[in-house]
C-alpha cells in the first residue's frame, strides 16, 4: 500500500508568513504595521513592523544626532517583525520601507487650550 498521506502547508499571507505568525505578533505587539513596496522588476514586497517604543525611540533619537541612516537602521533592526527576505538584503528596498515607517509612527497633532 501506498502511503497516500499528505501534509498541508499553512497558507503564506504577503510577505511569505502565516497567518499563525501574524496573530502571534498582534498578540504580542497589539499592533502590527503592514507595508508594501514595489521593487525595481515590479514585484511587491511586504514588511511588518511593531510600534516602536519609548525605548525604541530614545535609541533612534540618539542615532539620529549623529547620523540619520544610522537612525533607520536602529529603527529597522527593532520594529521589523517579518516580510519578504529581499527588504532585509537590499539597502534601497529597506531604507524606503524603514522611511515610510519612520513617517507613519511621527507623534500626531495635540490640540493645546489655556483654560
């Protein structure tokens, strides 16, 4: 007799995770951030990063006094969760996806009133 059994693969989501991966950084995290970017041959590439946090941030301030790139990097190797091998391996791919990270996670306006 044949041994007919298979073994499924759980579906990869963008980004080549899983959606088991996914929920374990949201319960993790809280919130995971999701972007795209469309590499040089047009293909689009995923990342998911964590809100950094106040520690995080204090690093990313410091590295930015002596110089921005260094910044991101310290953003990215903290924040970046997962996504697809090439952001990881191409400086462009990453310094744009980590740019746009860095834009999202700016401090919002505050409405200040003197009462």
């Amino acid at each position: 007799m044949e041994n007919t059994e298979t073994t499924t693969q759980p579906k990869l989501l963008d980004g080549n995770i899983t959606d088991a991966q996914l929920k374990r950084w949201k319960y993790q995290y809280k919130r995971v951030v999701k972007l795209a970017i469309e590499d040089d041959d047009g293909k689009m590439l995923y990342a998911y990063f964590k809100k950094p946090t106040i520690e995080i941030r204090s690093a990313v301030l410091q590295a930015s006094k002596m110089d921005e790139f260094k910044a991101l990097e310290v953003l990215f190797k903290n924040c970046y969760l997962g996504g697809d091998t090439e952001i990881e391996e191409e400086d462009d791919l990453r310094l744009n996806i980590t740019t746009s990270f860095s834009d999202f996670i700016q401090p919002k306006p505050v409405k200040i009133e003197v009462l």
